[in-house]
C-alpha cells in the first residue's frame, strides 16, 4: 500500500465544538482499489469523520489531503469536484422522479443555451445502470419512478449516481440498515464492484457480519481517537467482534 499514493489522507485531525472534542488526532489513510470499513460505537466519531472528509465540518486542526494534495474544502460541492461522495442511508432520492432525473438531478447535461438534453441524459442512465450497475431486467427502465424500487435498487441508483460523476472515493453510510438479505448482498456486490474498478469505498455499517464479508481493511473508532487498524488478514470475524465488545466494555484494545 505504501507505494500508491491515497486517494485521501487525514493527519493529526481534531474536530471541537465548543468544549466538546470530538475528534482528537486521527490519522488514516484510504488508498485506491480498496474498501475500508470504519467502525465505532455510536458517539465514537464516525459521522463526524465523514462530515470532516466531505467538507461539511472545517477541522479545527490537522490536514485534509485529497489525492496528493492538502485542500481545504468549504462544502460539500468542494468535495465532489475532488472526486469524493456520499451516499447517506436516507439515499437522497426523490422517490416520484424518473430513476434518470435522479441520476442527474443537480447536475443536469445541458446544451449551450442551457437546455437539458433529456435524450442524452436517459441514454447515459441506461448504459450506467445496465452496464455499470447489472440492473438486466427488462422491467427495470429509466423512465419508472424511484418509488416502485427496492431498497436495495435505490442504493444502487445512488451509488450509480457517485459513480457517473467520476467519484475516486464513495462513502457508503449504513447502505444495508432495513434491507433483506438479498437486497443487503445485492448493495455489498455494488462496493465490491467499485473497488474492482480501481474505486475506493469507506463503508460504515454497525453489522459487523456484513462490514467483514466485504471489506479489505477496518479502522476502529472509540471516542474520537483510531483505536486499532487491521487488514483483513489481520483479524478474524470472531476477533473484531470480541474486539468491538471489549472495547465498547473497557476503552481497550487487545487481540490475541
């Protein structure tokens, strides 16, 4: 890993609001081509993390790098033209639009004078969901609302989305809360399927069954702090969840 240069690097980063320190000195690294499972208890300073990567939340101090060069981001716009998104559990679809208005919503393909090229747009929605995606079916078209999709076909027209716009990193934040197992494999192969294309992806999911069968390396947080980092090859299921309890239990980190 030490020889590719990261798609993102965090130094000594703190985040304070107030009094209140909730990030205190992370240092973490996510490299291309790999899926990097972040994990904590709730307060342990994950969304705050990700706010701080996607230019929602300055740092109060420490160093934000974005594919070799340190940037200071202003908003989330700042991070998607770097080639950072998110795609938040909430999905942020607008459920009575055409699956291709949500694919471009924002971000519309237009003409000199400012018109949509809607043929252009439901075309490129097409070859995406098809191609990029694997949505085969026949039944599956452009033109039908988001309302009529599964939960897990509404990630997959998120992250569809993230990927159309070039993302070299995608934040998935909890993509399989409230999702049947198949819907749950279905959005675990979509992560899979960007790291195959040489993506990165940060995944932040509180089942650690599903955050280990997919990814290829976890950075542990308790309390603003990275308590522990491993490659899969590190650490077993059954270890990281021991871990997961001692430390929810004590403030420790030990594997054996």
């Amino acid at each position: 890993m030490s020889e590719t240069q990261p798609v993102a690097r965090l130094v000594d980063v703190h985040k304070s609001f107030g009094r209140v320190n909730v990030l205190q000195g992370i240092d973490m690294e996510v490299y291309p081509g790999e899926i990097v499972a972040l994990v904590g208890d709730n307060g342990a300073g994950k969304s705050t993390l990700i706010k701080v990567i996607t230019g929602v939340h300055k740092p109060s101090y420490g160093e934000v790098w974005i594919k070799g060069e340190r940037v200071e981001m202003q908003s989330v716009q700042d991070a998607r033209r770097l080639g950072v998104e998110t795609v938040y559990q909430e999905r942020a679809l607008a459920d009575q639009q055409s699956l291709w208005r949500n694919i471009f919503a924002g971000r519309e393909i237009t003409g000199p004078l400012g018109f949509m090229k809607v043929g252009e747009q439901r075309k490129e929605a097409e070859r995406l969901l098809r191609s990029r995606m694997g949505f085969t079916s026949q039944a599956f078209e452009v033109d039908g609302e988001v309302s009529g999709l599964s939960g897990g076909e509404k990630q997959g027209i998120a992250i569809a989305r993230a990927l159309y716009f070039d993302a070299e990193m995608i934040i998935l934040d909890e993509p399989t809360m409230g999702l049947s197992l198949k819907e749950t494999e279905r959005v675990l192969n979509f992560a899979r399927g960007i790291r195959d294309a040489g993506k990165s992806v940060v995944l932040i999911d509180h089942n650690i069954l599903h955050v280990y069968s997919v990814a290829d390396r976890f950075i542990v947080l308790d309390r603003g702090r990275v308590a522990a980092q491993f490659t899969k090859d590190e650490i077993s299921r059954d270890q990281l969840v021991d871990l997961m309890v001692e430390l929810h239990q004590t403030g420790q980190v030990h594997v054996a």
